[in-house]
C-alpha cells in the first residue's frame, strides 16, 4: 500500500524551536512505521518563503529576501538532520518547480472563473498572512489567539478565489467523509467555521514584488495561502509527473491546529475547483505549552533551542518526550524537568534497565550466550499473549495518528518485563542445579523480550535499534515490524555484546552554569590581545593584569599549536543578547554546518555589519552556555585602547577550510 505524508511547510522567519519539531518528529515517526510494515512511503516537508512577513525580517536585517531565507532554510534541515528525519523530499516555494505549478493552476482557476480581479480593502495581521473584516478584530487587533499583533488597513487591487461558491459541496464533503478532519474537535470546529458563511478569499497582491507572479498580470504577485497549499502536489509534479500519479492523494496532512483551517478549507476547495481527489485526512495536533502555559513560538519568545536539547541528551530522548507527551487532540507542557524526569523514568529506569540487567544475567549466567528456550509456562505464555496485544493497540494508536496512545501502550510490554525479571528471580535459578532448564528459558525470553522491543521502538527512537541490536548480536536484517508478532526468531548460541547504559541518568544540575559567570570579551574589551569567547570566574578576571600590552605568553611546541582547530566560518545571522549590551549571538555555518556563537562584540559591531562575514573561529573549543545560550566556539578578534576588529577575510575562502 501507498503512504504519502506531508508536514505543513514552515515559515523561515527564525530558525525552528522545539514546537516545530514535534510536528516533524511525529511525521516521521508513522512514515517510518509504514515503511517498516512494507508500504510505499512518500513523505515530505519544506518551507514557506513566499510571504510579506519574510520581506519584512529580511529587511530589518539588511538582507535580500533569498540571501536570508537561505541561511535559515539551511538551520531547518540541520535541525531535522539531528533529529534522524527520513524525508523524501524537501519543497521550497522559492524553487522554480512550485513557481510553475503555482502559475499554471492559477490561470486555470482564472480561466474558468473561479478566480476573478477586484478591489480589497481590509485589515491585514503580517505575522498570520490574513486579511480580518473589522467585526472580527478584538479591541482592533489580530483575533488569531496565538498573535493578538497589530494590523493595517490595506486597499489595493487584488484576484479574489471563489470559496462561497464550494461551501455547500465542502460541507457535504465533509458530512460524507467523517475522517477528513480529525480529531473530531477540530472537525467540529471546522463545520462551525464553514456554516458561518465563507468570504472570497483574496489571492494576490501588489504592494510587494517578492513572490511568484500571476502569470497574465505580472504587477500582482499570487497571496500566501494559494501558493503555500499547492506544494503539496507541485512536489509530486502535478499534473503529469509519475510521483503525482503514484501518490497523490495524500493519506494524511499533519500540521498544527492554528493551521487546520487553511488545510481544510482553503485547500480543500482548491481541489473541487480543479477535480482533483481531496487528502484522506487533515490531522490539527495540539501545541506544546511553556512551563507558564502559553503556546511555545518565535512570536512569545519562550523557544528552546532544538540543537542545545539534542546535545544534552539525544536526539532519541528529545523524539520520545515529544511524542510521549502530547496527548491526542490536546496540548502538551513543555519544560526541561519535565523532560530530564521523562529520561530517567521511562527510558534509564524502565528500558534501559531491563535490557542492562538481561544482558548482565545472560553473560554472568551463560557466559554471554543466548541458550536454548525450554518449556514455556504460564508466565511466558501471558507474556506471548501481551504482547500480541501491545503490538495490535500500538498499529492502531500509529493508524490513528496518536503516538503518545502508542507509547502509552509499548511501555505496558515494557512494565511487563521489569516485573518478569522479579518474578522468575534468575539469580535465585543460578543457584539451583535442578533449575537450570528454567533459568535458559527466562534468559532466552529476556532476549526475544529485547528483539521484539528494538523493533517496536525503531519509529519512534531510531537510532536505539541498532544499538539494542548490537549488544544482542543480531543482524538488523531482523528489523521487520512482522517479526515484532513472534517469539521464536532467536536460536540458541548468540552471543551477546554488552556496551554502555541505552540511556545513561541525568543529574539536570550538571547544564546549569552560574549566572556570576561572566565572558572575557565583557569585561576585558580594552585588551591589546586575541579575544576568546569563554566563560570565566570573577576571580580569574580581577586577578589579570591590565596593562598597556600584555606580555607574551610562554612559548609553546608546534604539537600544542596543532590542538587548535581554527577554521574560516560564514556569519549566516547575528542579533543582541537580551538583557546585555556586549553580547552578540551569530549564527555561523562551518564545512556545511551550523553552529551558534556568543562573542562580546555588540559594543563594536551592529548585528547587520556581520551578517555575510568571512570570520576566523575556534571550532574545537568546548561549548560553554553564555546567558542560556550554548556557544559552540569562538571568534577572533584584535583589540588595542578601547578598538576592537573581528579577524574577517577579504579573499573568498570558503566556509570550513583550516586557517595556519
């Protein structure tokens, strides 16, 4: 069977936060169960670069629209690198591909009327690409509850899509096809909306020129949500591309629930307008809220650095929270405890401690070396029947688009296990000659028990299977979600590798940093020497003497030289540090790489007077967290009597290569 999934492109206004992931992460996570079970699998993401509001942040930074979308772009399948995503296909509305699919489809739609030119003139939010009627605005602002921004009052020549005009077929639709929006709440919502009546929606504008032109009228540039929606099928290269013919429709659109209404509305009737076979399913999920309760999004400012979570604890732990976390249909709560107490309970305590302890009893039992089973008991066969159980309730959580209901189940198999190590008590066999024949039966059960687990675990942490795998000795040639419903794959005589602990504990104090600490380049500006971005004590800083020269350090062998890793790096974004005026956070990109950078020159450089530097770093320095950032390096730079200067190159060298 074929399986095309699709994430919502995203905006590339900022880089992504842990919100963002979830969607991705969950995407993922049934695209590969699906290909685990034999479907055709096709899943795709992107980005939305298309909008006034990306204009907008790319001129306060002093950037062309394309030079800034790029670097973030760049941020974005970094993220999704980390985070283990197996996308097919990555769709960019910028990419030529979607400019011609969008121009076809619009002149189609103008052709026969369903797209036709007039006057609008409305309040429009930039940060949601929406246009309000005034009774819909509240106290005069956006009504959009996760924005409640400003809007200006436009008037300009616009194309306009005749959405009245499919409102009834949409809601018969949607009367005949019960699963079309799910869950059920937001299917609700969405009759509501419709039966309220639908206004034509405005699907060009004039008053910017960043976009894809109306092919018959190049002043107008086609509006957001038109151009946006038609990725997912300018992709599979509608109308004639064998992609399209092999995939389309989609078996599930899954997005954010402040989306749901474009996706199953706008796009819907899109669709009518052009004959062409509606999604199967449009999936609004909930968000993910801070500790303080409001939705976590660049606009509130209470993102969470993806990278700096994934490098405190795996990309595993970060795929496993999000995903146990978020309760179907509802919101999830976001915090690092919450996180780190996720860690240690669910996987440290709970699987990782079973698969320690089987591992450490088959190679102090059997010398490391999986026995022969013996007679089964009840014991065994109730864990048989389980987890048949936990494998069907977990294939129906995945079909119904709910990994947190699949999770809750897995961990039943998991629970389980841990109980069956107490009950049968393998220590208290070992000791027992008459026992023997039991204990290789409880021995060999553990190892199908970590089998079977390693499979049903791949969609959701995949790279824990390989490591489960490992240290049982077995070919991943065994990872097939049918071998998950058996318990006699593994013969006698496989010899098991104990490595390191799956999820080792974390103690969240060990990433706290003292706020006393300070940077060097923040108090020590004035130096005549090579500035470094690292943390140190109040101590070590008052202790340094100051002078008009330092004097030279003591000399060092050309092996210590050859310690440091100094590398040419491309300044893709910088901004302040809130609450200081010395620091500058910059986004850097290293060999292909992206990386983060706090450097105590806010006082020398403006945020935009680096943007498209060539720098020279550091690059295997220690990361160290500055006013809650992780810097991952440092910046060179000379200074002499208050004058400072960033090491830069004027050649065009590129990106990563060494300096000498």
């Amino acid at each position: 069977m074929k399986y095309y999934i699709t994430t919502p492109i995203f905006y590339p206004n900022a880089s992504p936060h842990i919100g963002t992931a979830y969607t991705t992460v969950a995407a993922d996570t049934f695209a590969r169960y699906h290909r685990l079970k034999g479907d055709d699998v096709y899943f795709l993401t992107g980005t939305d670069e298309n909008a006034q509001k990306i204009v907008r942040t790319a001129e306060s930074k002093g950037l062309e629209p394309r030079v800034y979308v790029d670097g973030i772009v760049e941020r974005f399948k970094a993220l999704w690198d980390e985070l283990d995503i197996s996308y097919d296909d990555f769709i960019r509305t910028t990419e030529e591909r979607h400019h011609l699919v969008v121009q076809k489809i619009f002149t189609k739609l103008y052709e026969q009327g369903d797209i036709y030119k007039s006057e609008y003139e409305g309040w429009y939010c930039t940060p949601c690409e929406t246009f309000w009627t005034e009774n819909k605005l509240v106290d005069g602002k956006c009504p959009n509850p996760d924005c409640g921004r400003e809007v200006e009052l436009l008037k300009e020549e616009s194309y306009f899509f005749k959405l009245s005009k499919y409102q009834d077929a949409l809601l018969q639709y949607i009367k005949h096809n019960p699963d079309f929006i799910q869950p059920s709440s937001r299917r609700n919502e969405m009759v509501k909306f419709i039966e309220g009546g639908l206004e034509d929606l405005c699907v060009s504008r004039t008053t910017f020129q960043w976009g894809i032109q109306v092919p018959f009228n190049p002043k107008h540039v086609v509006y957001v949500w038109l151009d946006a929606l038609i990725n997912y099928i300018s992709a599979l290269g509608y109308p004639d591309g064998d992609l399209y013919k092999r995939y389309w429709p989609a078996e599930v659109h899954l997005m954010g629930k402040d989306i749901v209404r474009f996706h199953a509305v706008i796009w819907p009737i899109i669709l009518m307008a052009l004959d062409i076979p509606l999604p199967k399913m449009v999936y609004g999920h909930g968000w993910y809220l801070s500790k303080e309760g409001g939705k976590i999004s660049k606009s509130r400012g209470n993102v969470q650095d993806s990278f700096e979570l994934i490098r405190r604890y795996g990309s595993d732990a970060i795929r496993y929270f999000l995903l146990r976390d978020m309760q179907a249909g509802a919101d999830g709560a976001y915090s690092e405890d919450n996180l780190v107490e996720r860690l240690n309970s669910d996987l440290a305590n709970d699987l990782g401690n079973f698969v320690s302890r089987s591992l450490a009893m088959i190679v102090k039992y059997r010398g490391g070396v999986v026995p022969k089973i013996g007679p089964l008991t009840t014991l065994e066969e109730e864990l048989v029947t389980l987890s048949q159980d936990v494998i069907a309730k977990l294939e129906e959580r995945l079909e119904a688009h709910d990994p947190a209901g699949a999770l809750d189940n897995l961990w039943r198999l998991v629970a389980r296990m841990n109980k069956y190590v107490d009950e049968t008590a393998p220590w208290t066999l070992a000791k027992q000659e008459d026992q023997q024949a039991r204990l290789d039966t409880v021995l060999h059960t553990f190892a199908e028990a970590i089998r079977i687990l390693g499979i049903l675990c791949t969609p959701f942490m995949p790279k824990l299977t390989p490591k489960m795998f490992g240290q049982l000795g077995i070919s991943e040639e065994l990872l097939l979600w049918e071998e998950a419903k058996r318990w006699d794959v593994l013969g006698e005589g496989i010899q098991v590798a104990r490595g390191d602990a799956l999820f080792p504990r974390i103690d969240l104090s060990q990433f706290i940093v003292e706020e006393e600490k300070t940077v060097v380049s923040e108090t020590n500006g004035d130096k005549n020497t090579v500035e470094a971005v690292k943390t140190v004590s109040a101590e070590e800083v008052a202790s340094e003497n100051v002078s008009e020269f330092e004097p030279l350090k003591e000399e060092i062998s050309i092996d210590d030289f050859a310690k440091l890793d100094l590398r040419v790096a491309k300044v893709l974004h910088a901004e302040k540090v809130e609450k200081t005026d010395k620091l500058l956070k910059l986004e850097i990109e290293v060999a292909g790489k992206p990386r983060t950078i706090v450097s105590g020159i806010a006082q020398h450089y403006a945020p935009e007077d680096l943007i498209g530097k060539h720098v020279v770093i550091v690059a295997n320095l220690k990361p160290a967290k500055l006013r809650g950032i992780m810097s991952e390096g440092m910046i060179l730079a000379a200074s002499h009597e208050g004058v400072l200067e960033v090491l830069t190159l004027d050649k065009d060298i590129p990106a990563g290569a060494r300096v000498k």
